[in-house]
C-alpha cells in the first residue's frame, strides 16, 4: 500500500508531546512563535478553556473543585489548514489537511524543538498521536460495508441515531519507552461529521470534502496511541518512538479493523 492515499480518510489528526511543566512559560512565548512564524506558522493567538482543579497551588486537595481558566497559545499557517498548540506543559502539532507520517511527525519534532531550544526542556513524559478518520459510505453503501464485522455494533429493526464502542489495548512499542496503550472508539451516527469533544481542531479549517452539508449516516474510527513515562530530550529516538506509534495504528486500521471494500474506496 502506498505511502499516501488517493482519498484518505483522514480528516483531522494531532500529534502531542508533554514535557516537565514549565509555569513561565508565557515569559517565552513570544520567542518560541517568531521562530515558528519563520518557518510558514505565521497566525498566533491565545487560547483560553475552562479545566477542573481538584488541587491547590500547593498540590493539595480542595473540598470542592473549581473551575479555572487554562491558557495555551495558537501558532498556525495562514491558510489555517495546520499548526500548533503550545501549553505550559505540552506542545501539539495538529492539521485537517494530513499528507504523511513523515511530514507529521516532523512537523512535531520541529515544534518540541524550538520549544526545547527557548526553554531547555528536562524530559518529555507522554509522546502520543492520535488520528480521526471518517467513513463516509457512498450512494447506495452502508457503513458495516467499510467496519469489519466485529465492529458493526448492535443491530435492531430501527433506524440507529448513534452508537459509540471503544476497546483498549497493550502494546509494544520502541525505543523509549517499551510498552503503549491503544485505543480505538467507533462513532457511528446519523448527523453532520463532527468532532470527539476532546478533539476539536481550534483555529483549523477542514478540509473541502469533509464539509457535511446534510446529516447522514457515518461513523468515526478514533485511534489514540500513546506512550507514558520518563524520556530523555533524544529527538531522533523520539522521532522513532513516534514513528513506531504510527506503525501500529496503521496496522490496526488496515488489518484489523476496515474491510477490503474500505481499501479499495480510499486507495
């Protein structure tokens, strides 16, 4: 199978790396955007979005959680098709337009690195990608012809309005960090195609054939591939952790979890 699909069915993907927090780190946004603005990020703005804290400053428990406000800042191209998320303690590339692993997965290290390079980051703690791709049956098609049987979900004499399946796995990856875990949730509606809440693609716009002008029935395959623990600031062994995540989720969807019919439709 070639490297890049004819019609992918990609339709928004993220690549995140968390590092040791750094609280300052509005002191030196500034930098870390001018240096991303030359390399064709040229759009920045803040980005603020309320989180539970179930801690206080001091890292105690609070009787009650509050609600606070949690900053992160918006570097993306002009033409709003990527970018990245920058947070005091994580650095995201995401796109709606995805080409290939290669180039997502550089495009992270080229954010993690001036990130590095400002701050002098100590390690990174969670190395992730995690990817939306839409099935989208054509006239006359049927989602179950696109998911393998074991994915289908419940079938019933009505007309389903939304189903949602997830299954969690070990996995083992390299060269960091020996062992991963995957998830892959289903989404299957009848609706416009939309985004997990947990996954919007802020300041991005989607691509052309993914603008839904009608509800219809769809599902979502979500894959979430993820390592947790101490890893050094290596950017080629992390560069080849990424690309090892990468492998199995390419795996999975390919042979595990769409059909023939799936691979012909998006070859």
């Amino acid at each position: 199978m070639s490297e890049k699909l004819s019609n992918a069915p990609v339709y928004y993907a993220l690549a995140q790396a968390q590092f040791n927090p750094v609280a300052a780190m509005g002191r030196y946004v500034d930098e870390i955007q001018d240096r991303l603005r030359r390399q064709g990020y040229t759009l920045f703005e803040p980005l603020q979005t309320p989180q539970l804290q179930f801690t206080d400053p001091a890292g105690k428990p609070m009787s009650e959680p509050v609600v606070v406000p949690m900053i992160s800042w918006l570097i993306t191209k002009e033409d709003r098709s990527s970018g990245f998320i920058l947070g005091t303690s994580s650095i995201a590339f995401h796109t709606t337009h995805y080409e290939t692993r290669h180039e997502f997965i550089s495009a992270l290290m080229l954010g993690l690195k001036n990130v590095h390079e400002v701050v002098q980051l100590d390690h990174i703690s969670r190395l992730g990608l995690r990817y939306l791709d839409a099935v989208l049956p054509l006239p006359d098609e049927t989602v179950n012809q696109y998911l393998v049987n074991g994915l289908h979900g419940l079938q019933v004499n009505a007309k389903l309005r939304y189903s949602r399946s997830e299954s969690v796995f070990d996995t083992e990856t390299g060269p960091l960090l020996p062992n991963g875990t995957l998830i892959i949730r289903i989404h299957q509606s009848y609706a416009l195609l939309g985004y997990p809440p947990d996954m919007i693609p802020n300041g991005l716009q989607p691509m052309q054939k993914f603008n839904m002008l009608e509800p219809k029935d769809h599902a979502i395959i979500d894959t979430d591939h993820f390592v947790l623990g101490t890893m050094p600031l290596d950017f080629e062994q992390i560069k080849d952790q990424s690309m090892t995540l990468h492998a199995t989720i390419k795996k999975v969807l390919f042979e595990d979890t769409i059909t023939e019919h799936a691979k012909k439709i998006w070859a």
